[in-house]
C-alpha cells in the first residue's frame, strides 16, 4: 500500500504529520506514506491578524482542495483549524489521541505581569488571538496586545529579541516541537480558567469518503478526542461561529461525567458549566447544554 499525506510546511505541521504516520506504520508496517507539502493562503498571508483575514479554513481549504482532486490521500490538520464545515466527500476519519490543551504564557509568569501592572508598567504581550486577549483583560485589566504571527520558535524568539515582554502559545505545540522552557521565565495556564480554543491539541485526518484510506485511518482514531473534540466545535457550530470566534472552552471525562465549560467573549457574552452522563451523545450534551446557558449582558 502507498498513500500520499498532505500537510503544511511548517515544523509543528510536519511534526504532527509525522506523528500520524508513525501511528500509521504501528498497524500497516508494510504500507508506505509519500509526504506533499501544500502550502495554504494562512501561509501567505503572515502581516495580518487572523480575527481581521475573511476567509474560512486558512490552513485547510487548499489541503482540502489537493484531496478532492485525488491529488492526496489523507490531509493532516489542527482540529481548531478546521472549518465546522466539511465537503460532503469528505470525512474527518480521525482524531489521535489528545496532547495537553492548556496555553502556555512564555517570556513572563503571571505573577511577573502582576507586579509590573501593580507598578505601573505595561506590559506588551505577543497574540493574534481574541480569545486570548478577553482572557488576559479579565485577569490583569489593560495590557499592550502585539498581533504575532508565525512558527512556534520565530514567536518565541521575538519575545527574546525583546520584541515583546511575552507570549501565549498553545502548549501542544511547544511540547511536539520538543521545544526546552527550563530556561525562559514561562507558566502553564490552568485550562479550566484559561480557557482553550474549541479542539485545541487535537491531530485530525481527513479523508475522502469510500476510499482504502478512509478505513485504514480509523485504525488510529482516539474515542475520546473526537467525543470532545465534537462536543467542542459543536458549542462553536451552535453559538455561529467559525475558528476566529472569541470562544474559550474547556472539557473533560471522568468516570462516568462529562464536564463541559465555555465562554463566549461577545454581546452578549454567553457562559456555562456543568456535568453530563457520559453515556450521551455528543449531539444530547449539546442540546442539554442550550437549555441551560445563560447570557450575561
């Protein structure tokens, strides 16, 4: 068997895409994955936030393009990438295991920005995220936001080049990448109150429907990341909107709960919490949880 896998140039994509075909070779040792790199309009376009770019799936579409064409056979992606609307032939046929959701702030600890803003000093913070930026309003009121863009390492080297006091990553990333924090202040925020991007750590493959690609990727499917991972993009279909939504979650399965929380950083702003029996389906939590939610003006 020979596969094609698409995936973005970038070292955190690649090494996602890696991680997938190791996964791969665990279960078809003798099947062989060629590697094509698409570059996608996300790529292109580095000078500009993405909450002010007005385009869906920055980073997927063009991937999506090359396997509806045939031209690839799976596509490799950050779930928190991925449109909620997927092309009927095609199929999110996996989502790998979980790595740690949570941020990670790079550059200064939260105690450190505290000082300084008790001082009166500003503190400048590296982010493209709206998300983010609520966050950190919430917790240390006005703080100096620099739009960043770019690879993992080019943003945290800009906090070493004093381009900016700090940075806020998603820390799956960081881990991937192998990156070593012990010698830069950094603090990894509790995700249960700094909350994550809808699908945030999760790998994802697509695949075009019917196909021996799309059976054989079902092998490395992780239940858990996709009931989350669905229950998540699920409050984001529900609330209207896309991956530049101001929308924080968090959930998680113990046992036999579900505990699910969010907040949507909008007019009105929309907040919730609660527990579920995890015997539901994702799409019963999602209704449950629209019965219950309750907007704060």
């Amino acid at each position: 068997m020979k596969f094609r896998v698409g995936t973005r140039g970038s070292k955190l994509a690649l090494k996602q895409t890696e991680i997938f075909i190791q996964n791969m070779k665990k279960n078809f040792p003798d099947a062989e994955f060629d590697l094509c790199i698409i570059k996608t309009k996300g790529d292109k376009i580095l000078d500009a936030p993405f909450s002010r770019i007005p385009h869906k799936g920055l980073f997927v579409k063009d991937i999506e393009d090359e396997l509806l064409k045939g031209n690839i056979d799976f596509a490799v992606h950050s779930l928190k990438d991925v449109p909620l609307d997927v092309p009927e032939e095609l199929s999110l046929s996996a989502f790998l295991e979980r790595e740690n959701p949570a941020d990670v702030i790079i550059g200064l600890t939260f105690q450190d920005i505290m000082q300084r803003v008790r001082h009166g000093l500003r503190v400048s913070v590296g982010t493209s995220s709206l998300r983010r930026e609520y966050l950190l309003r919430e917790i240390f009121g006005d703080l100096n936001f620099v739009s960043i863009r770019g690879n993992v390492d080019t943003r945290i080297n800009k906090v070493m080049k004093g381009e900016c006091d700090c940075i806020v990553l998603a820390l799956a990333g960081v881990l991937r990448l192998g990156i070593e924090l012990s010698k830069v202040p950094h603090e990894v925020l509790d995700p249960r109150n700094f909350l994550y991007s809808p699908g945030q750590g999760i790998i994802v493959v697509e695949t075009r429907k019917n196909t021996e690609a799309y059976e054989i990727s079902k092998v490395v499917d992780n239940p858990v990341s996709r009931f989350l991972g669905e229950i998540e993009r699920g409050i984001l279909r529900r609330l209207g909107g896309g991956c530049s939504l101001p929308l924080g979650v968090f959930s998680e399965i113990n046992a036999e709960k579900v505990f699910v929380k969010f907040k949507l950083f909008a007019q009105p702003q929309v907040i919730f919490e609660g527990y579920f029996n995890s015997e539901l389906s994702c799409e019963n939590i999602i209704e449950n949880i629209f019965k219950e939610i309750r907007y704060v003006s």
